[in-house]
C-alpha cells in the first residue's frame, strides 16, 4: 500500500531528527513505526534518543525541584518497615 500524509512542520522536524538519530531516512522511519504499532513487541519498541550527561544533570535537577523542603533520606529502614506487608 503506498499512503501519503501531510504532517505539519514541528512533527516533521522531530521525525527527520529521530531518523537521522537511527540512521535511516524519514520514509524507512516512519514505516517501522507503522510496523511496530500494528503489532507492538516490547523489543521492537524504538528506543528513545540517548542523551548527554549534561541534559541528563540538567533533567535530573528540574525532577528534584520543589523537593527542598522533604526531609532527607535518614539511611535506615528497619526489617519491619520493608516487609510491613509479609507474614
């Protein structure tokens, strides 16, 4: 079957990205992701683009904020508080 869409800029600029990101071109891209999403495994799902140890710092911080005023971690549980829910 040969289809033919029309995306609007923002979506086409993130499908160039991804694909470049896996080495194919946008047509192959977008056909193995039709592919997956008719018959999804968990192993043929596209994997994420990695990322740089700074965005990651930088996603790490932004995931942190608001969390100032939690108590920290004291460093101790006991046997009963981690099988609070065993015989």
């Amino acid at each position: 079957m040969e289809l033919t869409i029309t995306v609007p800029e923002e979506v086409e600029h993130v499908l160039e990205q991804r694909a470049k990101a896996r080495g194919q071109d946008v047509k192959t891209f977008v056909e193995t992701i039709i592919k997956k999403m008719v018959s999804p495994a968990v192993e043929d799902l596209p994997m994420p683009p990695s990322q740089s140890d700074a965005q990651f710092e930088a996603d790490m911080i932004a995931f942190a904020e608001g969390t100032e005023e939690l108590s920290p971690y004291s460093g101790t549980y006991s046997r009963a508080d981690i099988y609070f829910n065993h015989d």
